[in-house]
C-alpha cells in the first residue's frame, strides 16, 4: 500500500495528514497504528484524515490517536488539517468542517489558524481524586476530549506527568474511555503554562489545544485568569484561548488560536513480511 502524506504540527503536537475524500482507506485505526509509529512509520500523535462531509461542511475531519484509538476532536490537529485544506484547494481561508458532533469555523492566515470550538459541557471544579500515593485536589471539563487539570503550587519540571497522569487517566472515576490529563500552573491572569499527559498517545505531549481551551476555562471559573488567556505548552509555543464568559457561569464562544505548519511531506510504502 502506497500513501501520499503530509506530516504537520501545531506548536508542537504531531500529526501525519492524509485526504481520504476518495475512500480508498478501510482500516483507519490499524493504519494510525502504523502511520503515527515513531520507530516503524512515518511517526506522530496522530492521524488526521480529510473526509467527504455529509452535512454541508467543506469536508470531515477524522482524527485517530497513536494508538488506533478514534481521537474524536483535537484542537491543534484542527487548526492543521484546517492549514492542510486550504493549501490543497480543499477549502478556502475562511471555512468550516465537521468532526464528531460539531461544526468548526476555521479562519487561516499564514501559518496562524483560529479555530471556534464547541462550547464546553460537564465543569466540575475542586473535587478530590483518591490514588494510591495520596489524594489531590482536581476540576474537570469536557471541550470536545475530556480533561482533568491539576493546578500545581510548585514548578511544573517536578511534575511526574507521566507517572501521575497514567495513574489519573486509569483511575475508575473516568471509565471507560479514561481522559486526558493537564498539569497547570497559573502565572497570571493572562498567562497559564501546562504540561499534559494525553490519552492515546499515553505519554506526555509536546502540546495539546483541547487541554489549552480546559486550563483556560478551569483559571477563569476559578476566578484565577481572565480572556484571552495565553498558553504556554510544553514545546515552548503559546497558545491563545478566547471566550465569554456567560452570567449564568456558562461558557461560549471558546476560540483557539495558535501556529500550524508543514513540516515535510513524503509518500510512505508499506511492504507486508
């Protein structure tokens, strides 16, 4: 099997783009496994794939973790399959695609995309997770993929994300489909810095945009950081995440800017033993 294919990042998550308007490719999580291995494939985060949209959108996006998992909806493999379509003439700057239960507005200038995602559901702050080194203070919020975030008091470098992301991700609270994790530290009202451990992948990401959107929206409901928030992910990038913030405590209108760039493309021959 013979695939052209464009690797992307956006601030530093990974993704390996195909178009599938065709629908030439059956077996999307085993391919994800192969394409996205960083020893045997071409390697990322994940699998992006431009699909045919039967509701009225330029074109689906359908996004599988690393591990053939189905993705659902990613933020920063948003903003790149969204750079993706409009250098291929898929869409223009200003469009819209659908994914999973939604429909994305994407607005692409250069290398920069502003993405609006859908509006977040099932806040819950401060609530405590029992582990088995101890119990810890949590919040959680669902901004297209579930997210936990733990503020941290001391410096991110100490954070064992790996460790005690995996040990949250797992924990029975969060079953069956688990969540992505996000450590924050909040270094003001307008800036945030994170580290996520990323279910999927099961190891900690250079950048994650849905887990941006919930610190964002976790400081704000914590009255700790006001729109729009700058987030600084673990790659060095930032981030911005803007929204309304409702009188009736909800949120709307969740936008999310950042960078999307090519960073090569190839075409990649897989040869069965």
């Amino acid at each position: 099997m013979k695939l052209e294919f464009t690797k992307m990042s956006g601030a530093g998550n990974d993704f390996v783009v195909l178009d599938n308007r065709a629908e030439s490719i059956r077996d999307k999580p085993g391919l994800a496994k192969r394409l996205c291995d960083r020893h045997w494939g071409v390697g990322a985060d994940g699998l992006l794939l431009v699909e045919k949209s039967s509701r009225g959108a330029d074109y689906r996006m359908e996004y599988y973790n690393a591990d053939g998992s189905y993705g659902g909806m990613c933020g920063n493999g948003g903003r790149c399959i969204a750079v993706y379509a409009v250098h291929r003439g898929i869409a223009s700057p200003n469009h819209r695609f659908d994914a999973l239960d939604h429909m994305y507005e994407a607005k692409v200038k250069g290398a920069e995309v502003v993405l609006k995602m859908k509006d977040p559901k099932d806040l819950r702050l401060n609530f405590v997770l029992r582990l088995a080194g101890g119990d810890i203070s949590a919040h959680y919020v669902d901004t297209g993929a579930p997210h936990v975030v733990v503020e941290v008091p001391g410096e991110l470098n100490d954070v064992d994300v790996v460790g005690l992301g995996r040990s949250i991700r797992e924990h029975s609270n969060f079953k069956p489909g688990g969540t992505n994790v996000n450590f924050l530290k909040i270094l003001g009202d307008k800036s945030l810095q994170i580290r996520t451990y990323e279910r999927g992948v099961e190891a900690e990401t250079l950048a994650c945009g849905t887990g941006s959107i919930a610190s964002a929206i976790i400081a704000g409901s914590l009255g700790k950081a006001k729109p729009p928030v700058g987030v600084m992910v673990r790659s060095g990038s930032t981030l911005k995440v803007d929204f309304d913030a409702e009188g009736d405590g909800k949120i709307r209108n969740v936008r999310l800017s950042g960078p999307a760039v090519t960073v090569f493309e190839g075409t990649i021959e897989f040869r069965e033993n």
